[in-house]
C-alpha cells in the first residue's frame, strides 16, 4: 500500500505541501489553495483569478491515465516572506519567523507519524480485504469534522467567536463521508464484527485527540486530516488501477447513484471549496464510476484542508455572491481580520506579543 506523504512547509501559516504518489503511474502535483471565487457570475466565468487568491479545479476523466491536481497562488503570504516592514524589529521579526518554522515542522512530523501508525495497522489486518478496509477507512475520515464542528460550536456558546462558513463546509465534508461510509456497507465492509470494532473504536479516540488538538492548534487539526485524505486518494487510486475492469461489470449501489446524481446536490457543492457550485455532477454507471467520484472526492477534501490551514482563508462556495458589482474591489480570498484566535496557542502568543491600546491623552 502506497503511503501519502505529507512534506513540511516554510510558510509562516503552516500551508504544507502534501506530495500524493499512488502506485506506479500516477503523478500527482501538490496542492495549493486558495478559495477564491470571481465576482463575476459564475455562469459566465465560473473560475477566474483574483489577486493572488487562485483555484484552478482539478478535471478527472473516466479515460485519463493521471489525475493532475493542479498548483494555485499560495493564499496569503506573511509580512516577514515579503521582506516589509523595513529594518526596524527585523531580528525580532526573523526569530519569531523562525520559531513559527520549527512548530509547523513539529507539528507535522507529529502527523506523519501519526499517520503512518494507522496506515501499519490497516497494512496488517487489511492486505487482501478491500471493502472492510474501506469501512475502516471512511470512519477515520469523517471524524475530524465532528471534532471540529464539536470546538466551533463550543467557541460560539462562549461567545468566544463564530465562524458560519466553516461550520457549513465541514458539515457538508461530513456529509460527504458519510455517504462514502454508506456505499461501503452496501458493498459489505461492515460484515464482520472484529472490523466494526476496530473502526468504531479507533474513530473514538481519533475524535477525541482532534478535538484537544484543534483547540490547541487548528493548523495541526487540519494538516493531519490533510493527511489522512491524502492517504484515501492513493488508497482508492490504487484499487482503481488494480482491479478498475472488474469494477466496470458490476453494477453501482443505489445509495451511490442517488447521492451523486438526484435530489439536492447543494451538500455535494459545498465542501468543493475549489469549484464554483454546478461545475461538477457526476455520471454513475457502475462500479467503477462510483469510486472514481469518490477518489475525487478525497482529492477535494485533501484541498480544503489545505485552504483551512492558513487562517480565515476558508470561504463556504455558495457565499459569493453570483451578481457581485463589478467596481467592487474588496478581496474575496480573505476574510476580514477579526479579533480571534486560532488556538490556544495562538491565545497565549497573541497576549503576550501584542502591545495593550493607547489611551487618548485628554
């Protein structure tokens, strides 16, 4: 089984560069987000760049022998990368700077290893069994966007601070899942009780770690869900490529045709950060189309992911407006500052580093 390795980044907002090699011939690109929509409409430019806010959709075809995720402009860039702020602090500016390096570092080697700890554990119980190791697998996934909506929620009822937008792209993320989770017990991963014991008990505690580590550091929350995305893409890849002529003779479970092409696709559009809504409605046939849309859908997550581990750069795709006025020159990649937290982490270092407000002198 091919691991997805995730590589350390040097920016300063922790956007790691996640490399996805699956088995043989498939070349994948790494991702960079920016969840940027254009204020035009969407019908007549649905994706243009903006600034230095650009997304450019992944396109993944039934015959193509690589799936290219391509590279977007990094979403935001610290004033210490650019070089401003002139002389004046530079050397408490490059300490901090490199301080900030060596945590994303740590962070994410933390992950890896983490990563790499269950990905042994599904290898050894799981090496010939396709499906019960897919059950497993969708049940890991969709427990990070418990614990996040878990901790967003918390924060509002502190009146700490709200975040709708993503509150409603990780619901739609674990709506996602959910139904990936679903298509797995159609197809029988779930038969066996020692395989519904592991995944529910690993999906337990992985909830509970997500949950304390995103109140600590939600760059490392999402860098690992990252992780974990990354690692079911080359795992659907890689099954696609082994057994993809089998799959084409058997037919689609009616839980994977209905979500992906009838009803309300709104929840279907939402957690594709990258994609102007409407711009992706699958065609499911059989088998083999239902696990390439949900290979995709990885790939999807896994830049999402990505777009949330910079702060406030994650922006739920339906709130851009379709008729935004053309003489409007507000940045759509960004939200505006807000006076927040990250973490806690990020609570302390902002305590003890920012200057107290100047009294008007009467």
């Amino acid at each position: 089984m091919s691991i997805a390795w995730c590589s350390s980044s040097s920016a300063l907002f922790g956007t790691s560069s996640v490399q996805l090699k699956p088995y043989n011939t498939i070349n994948i690109d790494s991702f960079r987000i920016g969840t940027a929509f254009s204020r035009r409409s969407f019908s007549s430019r649905p994706l243009v760049s903006r600034k230095s806010c650009r997304v450019l959709a992944t396109v993944l075809k039934e015959d193509e022998e690589e799936v290219v995720i391509e590279e977007s402009f990094p979403p935001k860039a610290s004033p210490v990368e650019k070089g401003e702020g002139g002389s004046e602090g530079g050397a408490e500016k490059s300490s901090s700077n490199g301080l900030d390096k060596w945590i994303v570092k740590l962070e994410q080697s933390v992950n890896v290893l983490l990563t790499d700890s269950v990905i042994r554990i599904l290898d050894a119980f799981y090496h010939d069994r396709h499906y019960p190791r897919f059950f497993v697998l969708e049940t890991i996934a969709r427990v990070p966007y418990f614990a996040f909506l878990s901790v967003l929620h918390m924060y509002e009822s502190f009146g700490w601070w709200r975040r709708a937008d993503y509150l409603k792209v990780h619901f739609a993320e674990s709506w996602n899942e959910m139904h990936h989770l679903l298509i797995m017990e159609e197809l029988g991963g779930n038969d066996w009780w020692f395989d519904r014991f592991l995944a529910q008990h690993i999906a337990v505690a992985y909830y509970f770690m997500t949950v304390v580590m995103y109140m600590i550091s939600p760059r490392m929350a999402y860098h690992l869900s990252e992780c974990v995305e990354s690692h079911a893409f080359s795992t659907y890849d890689k099954f696609l490529k082994a057994q993809g002529e089998e799959l084409k003779k058997l037919p689609a479970p009616e839980v994977a045709v209905k979500y992906y092409t009838e009803g309300d696709l709104y929840l279907f559009d939402e957690f594709q950060t990258s994609r102007a809504p409407n711009s992706r409605r699958p065609k499911i046939e059989n088998l083999y189309d239902v696990f390439v849309n949900i290979r995709d859908d990885e790939a999807e997550h896994c830049k999402t992911m990505r777009a949330c581990q910079s702060h406030g750069n994650l922006r739920s795709p339906h709130s851009y407006s379709e008729s935004r006025p053309e003489d409007d020159d507000e940045p759509l990649c960004n939200l505006p500052e807000a006076a927040d937290c990250e973490g806690i982490v990020d609570c302390l270092k902002k305590a003890v580093t920012s200057s107290p407000p100047v009294k008007p002198k009467l």
